[in-house]
C-alpha cells in the first residue's frame, strides 16, 4: 500500500495541471449529473415492528384522509376571533393539496385563540422542500392581512430542515486561524481548506444523485458535511505536516509528496477505512432514517479521502518550497530543542504512569457521570427557539388549550375484537393522565379515538402514561399511534439498538487495529480509550442540554431531552474520528519502536512527531463542530457539541495523558504478539517508507 500511495503522490506532485484539472472535470460532470439526475431529500419515519407503525398502516387501510401528517394552525388576536375568518379559513386548509380532514375550530375559554387540526392523506415525508408550509401561510395570508396572528405547528411545520450555512461559513475561518498558527504559511494553510471543500463538492453531488435512488434524510447532508469538513482538513493536515517535514529534510517537493503519501498518506487510509466501517453501525439500528446518515457521511468521508491522497501532492508540488514558513526558506528559522514540550510532557507522565493514569480515568469519569441520567427524546417544537412559528404555536396551544394538546394519541380499534366503544371511552375518560378524550370516528370495523395527556409530549410522565395504557387499559384490538407514540417507540428501538451498534464497531475497530499493528494489547487498550472519549461526550451533552443554564448557553430556551437520533449516530462518527488519532499516533510509535526496541523512548519520540498535528488537527475539529452547534437545528446543535466534546477530550486528557501513562505502564507488553496469532495475521505497512517512491 505505502508504495502504490507514494508512487500517486509522486505522480501527482510531477503533473500537478493534470491532477487538478482531472479533478475539475469530476466536480463539474458530478455536479451537472446531479443536476439533471438528481433527487431531493426525503425523509423515512418508519419504524418497522412497533405498535405505533402497526396503528398507522391500520389508520392508511381504513382512515387514509387521517393517515398521512399533521398540521395545527393556531390563531391568536388581541380580542375575541370572529367566527366567519375562521371558517373562511378552515375552507381554505380544505383546498390544500393533500389535506384530508380539517377539523372545526377550537376556540379557548377566552374566545382569542383558536386551534384548527389538518390531517392529510399522505405521509410528512412526501412534502417537498417547503411546499407544505407555502400553502399553510397562503391560507392563513387574509387574517395576517387583518393584523391577526398566525403560527404553525404539527408535522409539516416542524419537518422542515433549513441550513443556514453559518456553521460551514465559522468552522472553516477558525479552522483558517489555527492552520495558519500551526503551519506558519499562508499557502500551507490553504492547502487543507481547498482539499476538503472539494472532495465535500464531489461529496454533495453523490448524495443528490443518491437522493434519486433512495431515500436521504433531509438532516444527513448537513451531519456529513460537519464530518467530512473536519477529516477532510484533518487528512489533508496530516499529509501537509509531512511533506513539510520532507521539504526541511532537503527532500525535493515531488520527492517529499511521494514520502508524505506513502508514509502519512497510508495513515490517512487507515483513519478513512475505520470511519467509513464504523459507518456501516447505522444499518443496524433497523431504521432507514438512520442508513441514510450512514451512506451521506460515507460519501462525504470517501470523498475527502480521496482528495486528500492527490489533490494534496499535487498542490504541494505546484506550490514548491512556499509551504515552508518564510523565515525557513529564507535559512533564519531558529532550530528547536528535539521533542520540544510534548516530548518533555511525554517523558513527565512516562515517569509518573499510575499517577497519571488515575487522573485521567478520574477525569473521564467526572465527565461521563452525566450520562446516567439522559433521557432521549426525538426533537419536536417544544426544543426549537422561541422564534420560530412552530415554538409560538407549541406555546400558544399549551397555554390556552393544555400542553397534551401539542401531542394528542391516537387508538386505531379494531371493533371486530373491541364491540364497546362507549365503555373504552368511559375508561379512557378515567385515567388520571389524561385530559381529554374525543368521540370515536368509526368507518365500518374500524374506528379511531383521540385522546388528550394533560401532559406535553417531552414530558415524561407522558410516556409512562403511553406504557400504561399500552399495558394495562387497552384491550386487544387496539393500537396507538400519533407523533408521540412514534417517538417513544423510536427512543425504545434506538436504545435497545445501541448496544448491538456498540459492539460491532467496537469489534471491528479491534480487529482492524489488531491486523494493522499486530499487537492486540494496543489495539484493545485504543478500543476501550475511545468508548471512555465517547462515554464522556454523552454525558457532556447531557450536562449541556438537560440543564436549563447549558441549553441556554447553546442558544435554546431551555432544558431538553438528549435527541433519540444524536447517541447511535454520535457514537459511530466518533468511534471512527477517534481511531483517526489513535492510528496517527501509534503507526509512529510503532514504527520507532520496530526500529529501536525502546517502549518507553518510542511512546515519547511518536508522541513528539506528531503532537502538534493532533494538536492542531483536533482544535480544526473542535472548531468545525462547535461551528455546527450553532445550527438551529437541535439534532445538529447537539451532534456538534457532542462531537466537539469527544474530540477535545481525546486529544487532551486520552491521547497526552492516558495513552503514555498505560503505555508506559505496559512497556513491552504493548507489543506482544502470540506466535499463532502472528502466523493468521495479514501483514499490513503503515509509515513504514523510510524513502520516498517515485514514478520510473
């Protein structure tokens, strides 16, 4: 591998037009093909084998008006409203496309509010882009006319996703600042930003055509985009850092990017291939919601990979000795001491290993504490700011109408097996948790029944009164459904699923690692070090979010549950993103150490030559991510924040503490290798080019 890698890099830092020029022709036929091929997003809410979707497809065979989304219009004035503008605007949401039933207003005990259920007889999911919510405001235009206040809730308003694109615009200057910083040259710097943006432009062209082809989340593109960016200027770091490393070696510059690819570039395949397998965790959470993230962030990642690998030598070789801060072309730069201070932190831990090792697990451990206590809950209205319409109507209706009213049940009943309908009324009426029940709408054997929490849907009593009545109430025969008994059964599905997704990418990382390293002990240690990263950032975003004076502090009104769909997708990205450093790091001790036979003097030299690019490397990640939680979107405002808090953690407390005090610790045992497992082993290079490889 290393020697196919350097010869591409050596060929393309020899024929830098060609490369670029190849790469420009793939991004304008990519984005022309997904121009005229191209799909839009769309989301799969299904959750196959639970009650919930077992009562939708009962309502879609016998209630198909009421089987498809929601919406709540809520129009609010200053006095009380006038009967005829409601009706007139009831006659307008019936002429909507797609709507099936309008319900009659329901007016509070004032007389100012007023609340008009739309149900639809297709699915949220077969809305395009905004066309749903354009034909909610045409309607309700007239009494905005009027001066009356109108605001937006259900499932079409709060199913719009719509990136600002402030994110990309904050990550990608800090991540400018710290390149600079880090690299000394201008030129340097820009190298990473312009191989990340471009593999992300073949990236988001491959998603849209897959778009086509099947479903994609409307939220994916945006999480791939946040991940891409961040391995995207990563890898291209890694490869940059070594081929100026090559130039101050008085390498030239094509022979320093075919070094820099056969030795950086083949970490970079490594670090790529483990998230791109991680990846592959999202298939079983059993929801095509989730698969979707899964093959955008596989495009995204493969993409930037790519990129990487040539774009990069080739716009080294056209910059030639520019990438070279000034003062070291011009022979003034000062020479440092060797190792410099992250040798001489190494060294320091290295001599106090118990110690340190304590510290750092005491540290994780403070960090992660949090996380007993999460509680997931699909975002809805109720998490968003309190501009946006959607919160307005989730407050206007909880106030005047009840908080349950934001997020009724619905009973599909089967009354070929229940034949009292009246008396599963009465009961229903006497639950304690429940504030209303409506009266059923039958058609034929089958009828259904609203009913009311006195509880919102966040709340948790909520769901405990959903268990109870699933459990204890409802006779057979009856199904629940509606958003909120769709969210609980998604949180169910997704927690009962992440311990399956946790241990097939752990085990795959182990054996990956095993193969690459040949040491088991490392590669277990790196497997357990990465779930402590990723257990810390799980209970940083509860601390974050489940607090009112954190989610504050990341722009919401308040507390919220922990997104069902951040844990399983946080998880496998950061699995991945963390091995990145972990085979950076250890393809240099290793490498030092095959040539040494020194344990603890490798761990210290690795952690040396490539300190400050994991350093730097993983402030441009933590930027990019803290960039993304700005996002108003909750699921891509907690992802960040997760995100960002793993990558900081690893990089600081795992990767300068805990992985030189435990290799010290271990010494030689790091690198045991049984004699039977050396001889089923393949054998794999990995920085192992001690000179560059050219073409002929």
């Amino acid at each position: 591998m290393a020697r196919f890698l350097g010869r591409l890099g050596g060929a393309a830092a020899a024929h830098p037009w060609r490369t670029i020029g190849a790469w420009l022709i793939a991004l304008v036929a990519f984005t022309a093909l997904s121009t005229v091929f191209g799909g839009t997003p769309h989301d799969d809410y299904n959750v196959p084998g639970t009650q919930s979707q077992a009562g939708t497809e009962f309502l879609r065979a016998n209630f198909p008006q009421m089987s498809g989304a929601d919406a709540r219009v809520v129009v609010h004035a200053d006095k009380a409203l006038d009967p005829a503008a409601l009706e007139a605007l009831r006659e307008r949401l019936g002429r909507m496309p797609g709507a099936g039933v309008v319900a009659p207003a329901r007016l509070s005990a004032d007389g100012d509010t007023a609340l008009i259920g739309v149900q639809y007889d297709i699915p949220v999911t077969d809305f395009h882009g905004t066309e749903g919510m354009d034909a909610l405001r045409a309607a309700a235009e007239p009494l905005n006319r009027d001066g009356v206040q109108v605001a937006f809730g259900g499932q079409v308003a709060e199913n719009i996703s719509a990136p600002s694109g402030t994110a990309e615009g904050v990550g990608i200057v800090v991540a400018l600042l710290i390149l600079v910083l880090g690299l000394g040259s201008v030129i340097a710097a820009g190298l990473p930003l312009v191989v990340a943006i471009a593999g992300l432009g073949i990236a988001t062209a491959v998603v849209a055509l897959l778009e086509k082809a099947t479903d994609i989340s409307g939220t994916a593109p945006t999480i791939a985009t946040m991940v891409g960016l961040g391995v995207g200027i990563d890898y291209a770091l890694l490869l940059v850092a070594r081929h100026v490393e090559g130039l101050r070696r008085g390498l030239s510059p094509r022979e320093a990017a075919a070094h820099a690819n056969a030795t950086a570039g083949a970490s970079v395949v490594v670090a790529g291939l483990t998230v791109l397998v991680s990846l592959f965790g999202l298939k079983l959470s059993t929801l095509p919601v989730y698969s979707s993230f899964g093959y955008a962030t596989f495009a995204a990642v493969a993409a930037v990979m790519v990129a990487a690998l040539t774009l990069v030598p080739a716009l080294c070789g056209l910059a030639g000795h520019r990438v070279l801060p000034r003062k070291a072309r011009r022979g003034t730069e000062r020479a440092t001491a060797h190792g410099g201070l992250t040798a001489r932190w190494a060294a320091g831990v290295g001599r106090r290993p118990i110690l340190a090792a304590l510290g750092s697990l005491a540290v994780l451990a403070v960090l992660a504490a949090p996380m007993l206590g999460m509680r997931t809950w699909p975002q809805d209205a109720g998490s968003q700011p309190a501009s946006n319409t959607t919160r307005q109507a989730y407050d206007l209706v909880a106030s005047e109408f009840g908080p349950g009213a934001n997020g009724p049940l619905l009973l599909a009943v089967d009354r070929r097996k229940v034949t009292d309908l009246d008396g599963l009324v009465a009961r229903l009426r006497a639950e304690p948790g429940i504030a209303a029940v409506a009266p059923p709408a039958v058609n034929g054997d089958a009828a259904v029944i609203a009913v009311e929490p006195k509880t919102g849907p966040q709340d948790e009593a909520t769901t405990k009164l959903l268990a109870h009545l699933r459990a204890d109430v409802l006779p057979d025969g009856v199904l629940v459904t509606g958003l909120v008994a769709v969210f609980a059964d998604i949180s169910d599905r997704l927690a009962d699923r992440l311990w399956i997704v946790v241990a097939f990418v752990a085990g795959l990382s182990l054996l990956l690692l095993t193969v690459l390293f040949r040491a088991p002990v490392v590669a277990l240690k790196a497997a357990v070090m990465n779930l402590l990263s990723v257990a810390a950032a799980y209970g940083v975003m509860t601390a974050v979010f489940q607090t009112d004076a954190g989610a504050r502090a990341v722009g919401l009104p308040h507390e919220v549950p922990v997104s069902s769909w951040v844990p399983i997708l946080l998880f496998t990205v950061l699995f991945g993103l963390s091995m990145d450093y972990e085979v950076f790091l250890l393809s240099r001790v290793r490498e030092d150490w095959l040539a040494t036979g020194d344990a603890q003097g490798s761990v210290v030299r690795g952690l040396s030559a490539t300190g400050r690019v994991i350093s730097s490397a993983a402030a441009i990640m933590v930027a990019v991510f803290v960039g993304f939680a700005l996002d108003p979107d909750v699921t891509v405002k907690m992802t960040g924040v997760g995100m960002a808090a793993a990558v900081l953690v690893d990089a600081t407390v795992v990767r300068l503490v805990l992985v030189p005090a435990t290799m010290a610790l271990l010494g030689r045992a790091n690198w045991w290798l049984p004699s039977w497992l050396d001889r089923l082993l393949p054998r794999v290079e990995v920085e192992r080019a001690e000179e560059p490889v050219l073409v002929g």
